[in-house]
C-alpha cells in the first residue's frame, strides 16, 4: 500500500515535526510535505499553539502547485475551529489529491473526522504509515490525550554506588557541568518541573531554562524568547518563602497544596494548586498528575526531586522514562540513596527498567531507561 | 623514524601477541612479525609458558627466507636461558637484518640486555613503535614485574541504585545470563579469581571456568584443556568446610590464612598461604598482593567478593579497574551497599573513576573504569 518514497517523504514529515519540540506545547509537534510528481513542493511544521498549523505551511510554501498533490502529514489533520481555521478544509481547498497520515489524532475533537472530511470531499486518505515513529514525536500529547497524565520523566544523579550525596549532604558537584547542562536540554523541551519545597529551599534552586547553559540550538518562541517550563512546586504546608530565586524569573510556578489559602501573599509568578491527601497523608499524586494533565494542559512533565518523591513516583508506577546521570564516583554506604523504596522481599517485585540509550555526557554516563 | 609500514606491521605483531591471552600467564603475551621486501613471511604468538617464544614460531614460518629480514616484536627478546634458548640468539643466527621492538622487556633477568645482545651482532635494533597499545595487551605482566603486585579487576553487580542484594540477601538472579557468561570470559583471561570463604560458603561458589558458559571462543593450552584461574580465598580462621564445590574441580585453590596450620586436612586441590595481619586485625591486602604477585607469579586478579572486601580494595587504592554490570532494576534504599567505605566528609575525598567502555550485554549493562 506505501512505497519506498512515501516512507521517505513520511519520514521528512517527521523529521519537520520534530523541530517544533521546544515550542509547541500544549498543542502536538506536527510535521506536513507536501509532494507532486516526486519532488517536495512545500513542507512545514506546526511551531506553537496559535500559530498556523503544518499543512498550513506547507500549502503556502506550494502556491497552486498544490492542486493534485500528496500531502505528507505525521498527524490526522485537524476538522474543528480551533485557534486557526481546521486544516481539512484548506488541503481540501487547495485541491491537493491523496493524504497520507501516519497516525489518527487522539484529541477527542479530530478523532477521525478530520480524515472524514477530507474522504467526503473525494481525497484519497492512507492511514498508519510510520505511525510508531509518528507517535514517538509526541509522547507528552498522546499521554495527555490517551491517559489523561503528562509523560513523567525522573532526572537522578547519583555516584556508581547509587549514592546522591554525602551523608553530610555535600553533593556540589557530583555531576560535571556538561551534565548540568544536559538537564537544560531536557527542561527546555518540557512543559513543566516538578519538585519539592524542601529542594528548593536546599538548594535555593529556580528550576528554570537558563540560555546561557544551552549547548546546542533551541528554537525560541515566535516572541524570540525561550520558552521556560512551569515550575511545579509540592507546598504541602503553604510554606515557601516568597523570596526564593525560583520566583524571580523563568515559567509560572504552580505552588500545589493541600489547602488553598486565599489570604497568602504570593509573588505575581506563582499560583496555587489544591492536590487532596491520600490515605497516608501524602500528596495524592495521582490525582495530581490529572489535574496537571487536563486543567493545566501538561504533555510532559520533569521531575527533579529527592530520594522520596522519586520513590513515591516509581512505586505508584508514575514514572515513564528514567534519565541517570553517573557520575565516576563511589561515595560509599553510609552516603546517602537514590530512590526510598518499601523493603522487597524478592527481586520480581522491584521497579524493572529497560535501557533505551547510554552515552558520555562531559566526563559522566548518562543512562535512559523505561519502566517496565 | 618508523614508517607506515612499520606501525602495520607492529600493529600486526600486537594482535598476534593478544591470541595468547588465555594461556600464557604467567609469561607475557608477544607477538612477532617477520617481513622481506614488504611481504610478511612468518609470525607468530607466544602461546603458553614453556612453549617456544613469539620469534621462534615466526622464524619457523620463515626458514632461510629470515635471512636480511625484519622483525617486528611486541616486547624484546630475551637474552637468557629460561624453559627455552634465548630468541635474540636465534634471531641472530636466523640473519634478521633489523628488529623493531614495541617496549624493553621490564623483567630484571632480560631489560635491555636483549637489545645489547642484537646490535653486539650487529642488527639494527629500534625500540618504542607502538608501544602504548603493547603494554595495554600486558596488563598483568607489566604490573607484576614493576609493581610486584597483580592487575586487579574488580567485579561488581548492582542495581541502577547500586545495589547488589535485597536486605533478606536475595540477589538471585540480579543480572542475567550474559552477565554471568561475560564474567566466564574474565575469569579465563585472569591467574586468579580473588574471593572469601564467606562468600563462597554462602553460594558454594566453585570461581572455576565453565566451558559451557563461554560465549566467544577461548583458546587451550597445548593440552586441550581450558587453563583453570586459581582460587585465592580470603580464609582467616582456616574455617572454609572441605566439602564445599570450589574443591570438586578447577584451578588450584589458594587459602590465606592468618596461623598456616600444618595439621589441617585440606583436598588435594587446595593449599595454605600465610599472610600477616594489619593494624585493624584484617588481612593486610598489599603484603598479600606482592606475596601473589612475587611468590605465586599472579599476573592479573579477578576480585568477586562482597561490599567489605571491594571497600577495603577500594579505599586502599588496590584496585586498578572496575568491571561493573548494571541490572535494570531499583533495589531501594534498604538493600544492600555495593561497598563499604568510610563515611566521607568531602566529594574531594572519594574514589574516583574515569570511564573506559560500556556496553550492553544481554539485558544489562557492563561499565568499565579505572581508578584514577
């Protein structure tokens, strides 16, 4: 059904797809190619919620030539008015003559009819061509989308021996400054972090994207500024001083507590989240992780936290991707753990991982793992 | 100095010399190259002490066509009367022309008297070609003859949080099959496998080399048969029962002892080595390496032994690299340390690595470093 060259011109929709991935959220990074008589006429990318859509782009880019062509596009084009006029009708518009759509959107809103629109005006549509690799541009959306939680990814550092810090505390620098500047590149491409009071009081520590860390090119917003990440706080007891650096630049800190407190004086960038306590008073993290999803239009979510959280997250099996950085270290038993973790009585029980990815980062090892 | 075709050729010779690496100890490995008129004519690798040297099989090769030759060896040849005549002289009454020498022979019975004993005849003698990459294929020997203690490998198993057993000790199986095959291929290329009687009398580990496990293709001696490490088992209180697996078969079993206790009934397999104490009442590890290294020609020591131990390694700097296999797995902080090291006040302070290879190997991963 596809042939060699519509896996080549899916895979450049692809590939146009993913240089929205510092910019689009919420929306899903989307890639359009446009193509008649075997030469790309136009392409483009969706860049940031508000903005055109990629077949958009793409159609520009064709002119008239579109009329009978085959338009490339990693994602269902879209049917309903939304912030832009539904991409459907433009291809349909423009005459372009076949679609091929490497995957259904799940938005509840599309859902199919973009692709029914687009049948009932007489164009052909193919459905799945690369859709694995389709998916994987949007791992945040169609977590979103589909389980109604952002796509949580841990960041650990910690010595070979699994160890974040001494058991005086000292963890200045475990990890080199490549490595630090790595976490950049991961902030950069999520919509929020989340961490903990107690570590951002540690450390006083702003979570935030800072440029001049970046070792490789992230596009900005259309604004010219980089998108910043929203910080999401746990604040269980409203306590954070106001005068933390966290509140002095970078994204919207969302302070998540267990009770709202109308009366609190809050620095303009900050807002409160009521998260309700589960049955051991803890953050029910669950419950949070929808709301952050589906009030807060949260894909992904990275998490920077100390042993407790991470332990929490793993063993509520919130956890989707790991990123470890190792530093070349042994720190030794009585240094401090990386994850708190109930007492196992037999290994099948543990958090099973499997390493997608492993590479130098500076002088330290970084290592990616799902959950199992 | 040297030519392309010299490092070629030396290159040539350096993997002839790696062929020996499961059977020479506790000889070095040496590769020899003969080549006239840019054609190789004969080489050849020392293959197990007692056997003919490097030079002799690659003279062999090459009959009277030695004549105005020149010979490429990894490491100088000898001078002297050993199991075998020295080769400098079968090089000279062969007619070699030239030999370039990778690195002077550090052992105190040849060290330069190799050469002397060549250009006395009047053969031209270069040294240095290549001579990094051959001293990384001795390893062992080198450390033996300059530092009069063993290469030590440490092998560690841990979880990604470093840790190597539940805290009720289940540990079976952390890694996986390819794992414990890898380990089979260290253990064929070591004099030695390091261990204590607590941890072979809590797995009745045999430390042996398991035919049936090896993956890649390990050479045997002249004999046909696999050369067996030799057990070195930490045995304070002479208390390791006789009836343990380490004493049905495989190499020699060493127990050190703190009192040689002339009485006891040891299998025939198994024999008494005294090493003092230290200060702290332990087995004073450096006078128990220089005794391996100096009285039981122990080139390479393979260390699989429990967190106490690799601590003690560890912390006194007797540890040159650490092999360490990571299961995908998260143990939490209630299993069990991967070493045991004092409680340090400064990340100053610690062990410090530098990475060497990593890799994956069936399901887990296997980091390398040395102790820097």
């Amino acid at each position: 059904m596809f042939s060699a060259a519509d896996t080549a011109f899916m895979a450049q929709a692809i590939r146009q797809a993913e240089l929205g991935r510092y910019t689009t959220s919420p929306n899903p990074n989307v890639g359009a190619v446009l193509v008649k008589d075997g030469a790309v006429i136009g392409c483009g990318y969706h860049k940031q919620a508000g903005g055109p859509h990629a077949e958009v782009f793409a159609l520009r880019e064709a002119g008239t030539a579109a009329k009978g062509a085959t338009c490339y596009v990693t994602l269902e084009p879209c049917s309903h008015f939304g912030r832009t006029p539904p991409c459907a009708e433009a291809l349909i518009a423009a005459g372009v003559a076949r679609v091929v759509v490497a995957m259904q959107d799940p938005n509840p809103q599309v859902a199919g009819r973009g692709v029914a629109m687009l049948r009932a005006a007489g164009i052909t549509v193919e459905i799945g061509l690369l859709e694995t690799q389709a998916r994987a541009v949007n791992p945040g959306f169609l977590s979103r989308m589909e389980r109604q939680r952002p796509y949580v990814q841990l960041k650990l550092a910690a010595s070979l021996d699994g160890r974040t810090a001494l058991a005086n505390g000292d963890s200045k620098w475990l990890t080199g400054d490549a490595a630090r500047a790595d976490v950049q590149h991961y902030r950069a491409q999520s919509c929020a972090v989340l961490s903990t009071a107690t570590t951002v009081m540690a450390d006083n520590a702003r979570l935030n994207l800072r440029a001049e860390q970046l070792l490789r090119n992230v596009t900005t917003l259309e604004n010219g500024v980089l998108r910043q990440p929203k910080r999401v706080i746990l604040d269980r007891n409203g306590t954070l001083d106001g005068k933390m650096a966290i509140f002095d630049d970078g994204g919207e800190v969302l302070l998540c507590v267990s009770k709202l407190e109308n009366s609190r004086q809050l620095p303009n960038i900050a807002r409160q989240i009521h998260c309700p306590l589960d049955n051991n008073a803890q953050f029910d993290l669950p419950v949070l992780l929808e709301h952050l999803a589906v009030r807060e239009n949260i894909n992904t979510l990275w998490v920077e936290a100390g042993a407790t959280l991470a332990g929490t997250l793993l063993q509520l099996q919130l956890v989707d991707e790991l990123i470890v950085y190792i530093a070349p270290k042994l720190l030794g038993n009585t240094a401090q753990p990386l994850a708190v973790l109930p007492q196992f009585s037999a290994l099948a029980a543990v958090p099973q991982l499997s390493w997608t990815d492993v590479r130098m980062v500076g002088q330290d090892l970084r290592l990616t793992a799902l959950l199992t």
